[in-house]
C-alpha cells in the first residue's frame, strides 16, 4: 500500500497548475478540468475546490500563473542569447518553442476565444519592457526592435496553432516558419519577405 505524501498549500497549488498546463497544451482549453487536473495529481475535486473555488477559479489562475512564466522564460531566454552571443537561430528556437511546448500559443488563443483578453496583459506588458529595454542598448539602436518583435511572436503564435498542417499542406517542413523567421531577423527586415 503506497502512502500519498502530503503537500504543502503552494505545492498542491503549484502541482494542480503544471497538470492543468499539461492539459491544455495536449487537449486544449475543453481537457482543463477540476476533475481531470485533480485525476492528474492523484488529488481530490474537493482538494482543487479548496485551493481555486471552482473550475473558472482555477483557469484565471492558470492563465496568470502560465503568464509570469511564459513572460519570464522569453525575458531569460533572449538575455543569455544576447550574452553568448547567439544567432537569430537561437532565440527564435527560444521563442517559438516558448509558444508551442511552453504552452503560449494554447493560452494565449483560448483567452482570446473565452473573452478574456485581459489576461494577456501581463505577457504583452513584459513583451513592451523588454523591446524598450532592447531599443535602449546601443548595440541594437539601428534594428526595428518593435517590428522585429512583432513579426517573430506573432509566426511563433501562428506556428503553434497552426504550423504543422499548414505546413503538411504545403509540403513544407514543419519548421518552415521557424526558418522564415530566422532569416528575416537575420536580414534586420521583418517587412520583408526573405527567399529560399
């Protein structure tokens, strides 16, 4: 007979957000449910009532939890490839793959679907500091951080809902449009449009 370890308040808060995470990346926003988050944690639907207070409790924590982290992850991500120096290669990976497996992509169009487009403020607020923040290095003063900004996250957001059967259609690689957009933020013009 196992014994369930007991887990703090913020551990079983935290492990209820990660599988609800998980559940949205792999079902979409219908998979996120008080009953399927708790059935994922080995929990109970009255133990997820307790930290949430019901399934819309647990979806604005969700969506404000995946926030910071998306948030905080693409901030990070684009500071050590400007560290290491790193190619556009890098921190497209970085950003495309914040969108699709980190899950951005998922959250982003269900609180677009849902109606609540004020859950995306927070990630568009750090989007904004850190362009200004780019704009304000002299190393980067001649690109069109802004423009740049928007052409690469909005093709990893289109990438992540969209890429694989758009891509299969067209008979493209899947990561065809992780290439495009490499080479447009190599070329320093995301109006663009670059060639094969």
């Amino acid at each position: 007979m196992s014994i369930r370890r007991r887990l703090t308040p913020d551990e079983s808060r935290l492990a209820a957000l990660e599988a609800a995470r998980a559940l949205l990346i792999e079902q979409g926003p219908q998979g996120v449910t008080l009953k399927a988050v708790a059935a994922r944690i080995g929990r109970t639907h009255a133990n997820l009532l307790h930290h949430f207070g019901s399934a819309a409790g647990l979806q604005q924590a969700l969506s404000g939890w995946m926030t910071v982290e998306i948030a905080a992850a693409i901030k990070a991500a684009i500071r050590t490839a400007q560290a290491r120096h790193d190619g556009p290669g890098e921190i497209v990976r970085l950003v495309f793959d914040a969108f699709d497996a980190g899950g951005a992509g998922a959250l982003a169009s269900w609180m677009i679907l849902s109606g609540d487009r004020a859950a995306l403020t927070p990630i568009l607020a750090v989007v904004h500091d850190l362009v200004e923040e780019l704009r304000g290095d002299d190393a980067l003063a001649a690109r069109p951080i802004p423009e740049e900004t928007l052409h690469l996250v909005l093709l990893a957001l289109g990438d992540a809902l969209l890429g694989a059967p758009m891509a299969a259609a067209l008979g493209l690689p899947r990561d065809a449009a992780r290439r495009l957009a490499e080479r447009a933020i190599a070329a320093g013009d995301p109006g663009r449009s670059p060639t094969p």
